[in-house]
C-alpha cells in the first residue's frame, strides 16, 4: 500500500525457530493452517532452535542461509515467520532474501483483510493494519530525501516518509471516528434488546471451533462457514425461539487464537463488546483437537481482556461426529446447572440438549404448574404458545383453558401477580398462599 512490493506471494517458506527462553510457544501445525488460509502455497517448512532471538535477522547467520538457498531454490516471493518480528528485524531479512518477509502478526492481518465483508469489519482491520504498518514505514522510502529548495522548488520540509505518517495519522483518526459512531450504534441497540427483557447468547472459541456451523444450525442462518481459520470476521444477529424460554438473540463472533495481536483486539473491540454485554457464552470447543484445553486457555485470556471474564459460560464441545463412539450427552456442575454440552454442528446431534441447558441457565429457576385460564385471556395463551411454554392443554365445559406449562420463575410470578391466571397445581402457588395466611395470622 505505501511501499513498493510484489503482487504475488503465494509460494511461500514457513520458518519456525524454537527459543529456549519463550514460555509460551507457537504451534507449528496452527502456522501451517494460518499460511494456507491466507492463500499461500508453503514449498518448504524451515525449523530450528535458538537460545535468544537474534537482534538483526531473529535467526543466526547459518539458519539465514539456509532459508535463503530455500528462497532461491523454489523462487519463493514469501517468507513467513510464526513469531513477531521486530520492524528492523523485518527490514533486515527482506534486504538479505530479496523478497517479502511476514511475521505472525502481519499474516494474521492479511488473513482479516482477505475475510472482512461488512464496512464495519474492513474499517476495524484497516485500523489495525495502518497501526501495523505505522512502525514499518521506513523501509520502503529511505531512498527519498527531503524536497529540494530554492526558488519555486521550496515544499513543505518533510520527507516523504514524515508526509505518509501524517497521512496515516490522519486516516486513524478518521477510522477511529467511525468506529465511534459504530460503537454507540450497537450500545442503543443493546440498550433497547435491555428494555424489551431479549437475552443475549454470545458465541465465543478458538477458530475453527465450529461456532459459524452450530450458529446456522441453532438459528436456521445461511451465514459462512468453512473449515479454514477465521472464516467469520463480522458478527452476526439473529433471533431464536428457546423451548420453555422464549425469544433470545443469538451473536456469532470472530474466533480467538493464541496470542491474538494487540492492534486486532482493540480494532475489534466494538464488536467484542457484544460478547462483553452478553448474558450468557456459549464457549464452543472443537472436541476431536488433542490441544483443546490450551485453546480454551487462550479464549479465557482474550475474554479477560475485554471484560467477560465474569459472563457465564456454557461449554459447547462440538465435533463428536470425528469422536468414535461419543455419544451427544449433557455434564452438570456441583449445583446441578448444565456445565459441558457434547453435540455435532455437522449432524445436529445433541442441539436438542443445547437448546434445553441454554433455556435453563438464561431462565434460572424453572417452574412447572397447570394455570387456568378465561376466554378473555387469549391473548396470554397466545403469548404462552409463541414462547414454548405450553407442554398441555385442556379446555373444560366452561371454556377454560387449563395449559400444563414449563416456563421461568420471574415469568410465572409475573402472570399470577397481573391476576390473568390462576395456579391449579399444589406448588409454588399454594406456598405462596400458605404464607399470605401465616402472615395475616400473625398479624
């Protein structure tokens, strides 16, 4: 965009260096997936070990030989790095390979950039790819000098370098204004999804956990899904019809991964704060992957970082169908709420069970009673019906409607306290009266 590089770059050499001192480390077999999900074709994969990374080329001179001869041999455009890479460091090694050179956080980019489709999600990944780039502009016009002087040659005084800087610094301010608006939209639409009682199911996991495939199967959407990273960048809304619940909205959000780049994390915070407002998570869980456990490590990171650490979570391990003889089940906690769901997005195994623990952790406390109801109640009959809570029906030789129900505590004590039902069973209704005539007793 601002400096002058090759078109091409699809064949590409991967380079991973193991560092002794590293504590967390990067996944070789996650490059791989992240390199051909950007488009590239890897020819060669690179690999060694360092005590330290190396201040001019991150690797030492024998290991930048071999990946040069590497380039030369399978006239590779394309080397990308799985570890951060220092500007200078960056610079060093594209003026040594004659070719372009990416770090982990630059490929990630370049993965968002390609999969953005909403204004909104290309605006929120060309803030973090001009903030990237900010830091590596020097590169590509240290051959410029200042504008000459003298009479009708006098410019501005800046290099070309200082003007293209302005011009970013002008375009992030720009960008950021946007994004404002963006956020204080999706603020007064949670605020009015607040005043309407709609609960708000977020999706959350590490990509290419599943989650667009299990958002498409919950809520009968058509959105993308594809198994390849970040397949979903722009998060999607859609409203769903809970069995003994109701009405719920249900957000499909971007996928994490280890180390997510900063910039990513603060471009994307507007949509993230989705997940941060939410009433419940569903953290999906690519089941078959033998690195699940890290995976869900790095989500809760991520999540603490955006402030959703304290959001209930359900997890969702997805992908059984790939688990010889895994059966769709449902694990309880100590206190008995749904804790861990096993289903299949690919087969719909298991939603049912999905659907069910969602409903009992948004509702809470469940009450199962058989109300009665007058003719002229149609309407809350109606309502009953609309939201699955009616499991029975009888209408008795008056015309009243006696409805076997399955519904939340708040919404039970809210028909009876409006007077539009009476409770016939021997439950909460009669407690309730109990205590009315052990109170005025008393008194």
């Amino acid at each position: 965009m601002f400096f002058d590089r090759p078109e091409s770059g699809e064949v590409s050499i991967l380079v991973h260096i193991l560092i002794d001192s590293e504590i967390e480390r990067e996944d070789p077999t996650e490059f791989e997936e992240l390199a051909l999900s950007a488009g590239a074709m890897p020819v060669d994969y690179i690999t060694g070990s360092r005590k330290q990374p190396s201040s001019n080329y991150f690797v030492g001179t024998g290991k930048l030989e071999e990946i040069a001869a590497a380039v030369h041999a399978h006239k590779a455009e394309l080397v990308l790095f799985n570890h951060a890479l220092s500007p200078s460091q960056e610079r060093n090694l594209e003026a040594h390979l004659e070719c372009r050179v990416l770090d982990r956080t630059g490929l990630i980019l370049d993965i968002f950039a390609q999969r953005a489709r909403s204004h909104e999600g290309k605006l929120q990944v060309e803030l973090a790819q001009l903030k990237h780039m900010s830091t590596r502009l020097k590169r590509g016009w240290a051959h410029l000098d200042r504008q000459k002087g003298g009479i009708g040659l006098r410019g501005a005084g800046e290099t070309q370098l200082e003007l293209d800087q302005r011009m970013i610094g002008q375009r992030i301010k720009s960008i950021n204004k946007s994004l404002t608006k963006v956020r204080s939209q999706r603020e007064q639409g949670r605020r009015s999804r607040q005043r309407a009682e709609v609960s708000t199911v977020s999706l959350v996991g590490y990509t290419n956990a599943g989650k667009s495939s299990l958002f498409n199967k919950v809520t009968s959407a058509n959105t993308y899904a594809a198994d390849q990273l970040f397949a979903t960048l722009d998060s999607t809304l859609r409203k769903v019809n809970l069995p003994n619940f109701g009405q719920a909205i249900i957000a499909d959000t971007v996928g994490f991964i280890s180390h997510l780049p900063h910039q990513l994390v603060e471009a994307f915070r507007a949509t993230l704060e989705e997940t941060a407002s939410a009433n419940l998570l569903l953290h999906v869980v690519d089941a078959a992957n033998d690195l699940n456990i890290e995976f869900m490590q790095q989500v809760n990171l991520v999540l603490k970082e955006i402030g959703a650490k304290d959001v209930p979570q359900l997890e969702v391990f997805n992908k059984i169908d790939l688990i010889p003889g895994c059966e769709p089940h449902l694990q309880r906690d100590e206190k008995g709420k749904p804790w861990r769901v096993w289903v299949s997005a690919k087969t719909g195994a298991g939603l049912d069970l999905l659907q069910e623990s969602i409903s009992e952790l948004l509702a809470g406390t469940m009450v199962s009673e058989t109300l009665e109801l007058s003719p002229q109640n149609a309407r809350l009959r109606s309502k009953l019906y609309e939201n699955g809570f009616v499991q029975t029906e009888v209408v008795d030789e008056r015309g009243y409607y006696q409805l076997g129900v399955k519904l939340p505590l708040l919404d039970f004590t809210r028909i009876i306290e409006d007077g539009n039902a009476v409770a016939l069973n021997q439950g909460i209704a009669k407690r309730k009266n109990q205590r009315s005539e052990s109170i005025s007793r008393s008194t």
